[in-house]
C-alpha cells in the first residue's frame, strides 16, 4: 500500500501512549468516480462532507465501514456530483441502516459560522458553495468543493493570510480553479483531488497538476482517487497529519 508520511510536529517527541490519548481525526475522502464526498471521523461524531453522484455507492461504502449513525451530513452545492447520493443516505435512513442527525446545506449557511462536531477542531465557514477549513493550532485542512478561480479571488480578499496544510482542490483538479494567486498564499503541503477515471471533462486538468508539482514541497503528496482509490487522512490532535 502506498504510504506517505506528512508530519508536522516532533512526533518524535510523543510517545505512543501520549498520542493514544490524544484526540483524532480520520478523513476519508471516498473514490466515488466523478463527484466528492469524505466521510470525517472523530472521537463522537461520523460526517460527511458531500455525498457523490445517486450512482457512487456511497451506500454499500458505510456499511462496508461500519458507520451506523452520522451527526451531519454537510452539502457543498446542489450539483448532482456533490449531492446525489442524499437519495442513497434517505433509503438507509428509511430502512433503519442508518441515524442521521441533520443535513447541512452550504447555502442556509453564512461566512464564519462553525460546526461543532469537529470539537476540539475548529470547523469554520470561509465562503459559499463549500469553503470550509477544519483547524487546530497547527495544522488546518481546507475543502473547497467546487469552487474556482474567481471564488478563490474573493476568499483572498475576505481571508489574505489564508493558509492550509491539506487542500482539496477545487473542481476535480478543473483548470478554471487553483489560481496561482490561491496556490501561492494558501501554500498547501498535500492536496487531494477527487476525479473520475477516464472523465469525459479532462479532469484533472494538466496546468493544474503542473501548477501542484511546483507549489507542494514533495510532489508525492497529490493524492487522486483515480490512481490512489480511497485517500485517508489521518490527523492527531496538536500533533500532525498524514496522508495515506
Ligand atoms: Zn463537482
């Protein structure tokens, strides 16, 4: 299996029973073909952060973890890539397959709201259509569904010192988002793209690959899961991340 490690802190310095009792967060961003959806994982609560397309099987890939109950399931937009598999989640909630708190949509929400079952991350509202980053005193991930160049421009001038540790890249790695501006201030040091194989839109987009190349300090740290499957990212507490 292929295993990168992204640490930033002295994990050295931890031993394996401090980092035992320390909190974590298990992000899992699903291969779901031409769509987005990531299952987070902490100590008391599972989320989603989108669902896929009606056609991603994002059903049978709960049951196959073992997710019986959900405390939000957070959509970006209403596109069918992002939000087709609520159908899916409903069907199980009928049959008694799964508990499910409250859906999220982006658009009842506003800038600089936040969402506390991350706890004792923060999870904040940047933007519409999806810009949330999940933080805590070290490190921070960014999901920027499908948002592009124009909106990163707007985020930039709402939030000129933003920066993220892990970045999902906006439109399926879509030439039209990851401005060099964005890339350049946000400075990620993994990012995550979810695509589907053979696509018919050319995703990811090769200026976009080139342009990640350039700005991630260890190029092995694009995750994609069209060549990578299912991408988890394991993140404790103060400590650091990890892209596996
Ligand atoms: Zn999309």
């Amino acid at each position: 299996m292929r295993k990168y490690f992204l640490l930033f802190a002295l994990l050295s310095a931890c031993t394996s029973s401090s980092l035992e009792k320390q909190d974590k967060l298990h992000i899992e961003m699903l291969n779901v073909g031409q769509g987005l959806a990531f299952l987070i994982k902490s100590k008391n609560c599972n989320s989603l952060y989108d669902t896929g397309t009606p056609s991603s099987g994002l059903d049978t890939m709960l049951q196959n973890r073992g997710i019986k109950a959900l405390c939000s399931v957070i959509v970006s937009h209403r596109h069918n890539d992002h939000a087709g598999g609520l159908p899916l989640l409903e069907k199980m909630a009928k049959n008694g397959e799964i508990s499910i708190k409250r859906v999220i949509f982006f658009d009842s929400l506003s800038r600089g709201d936040t969402i506390a079952d991350f706890l004792p991350w923060t999870a904040r509202i940047l933007f519409q259509d999806g810009a949330l980053r999940i933080s805590d005193s070290q490190n921070s991930f960014l999901f920027m569904a499908d948002l592009e160049a124009k909106h990163e421009k707007n985020i930039l001038e709402l939030e000129p010192l933003l920066t993220a540790t892990a970045l999902q890249i906006g439109h399926h790695g879509s030439k039209t988002s990851s401005s060099w501006e964005f890339l350049a201030q946000v400075q990620p040091k993994m990012a995550l793209i979810s695509v589907g194989k053979y696509n018919s839109y050319g995703h990811p987009h090769p200026e976009t690959l080139a342009k990640l190349r350039l700005v991630l300090p260890d190029s092995m740290q694009l995750f994609r899961t069209d060549l990578d499957g299912n991408v988890v990212v394991e993140w404790v507490y103060g400590v650091g991340m990890w892209g596996l």
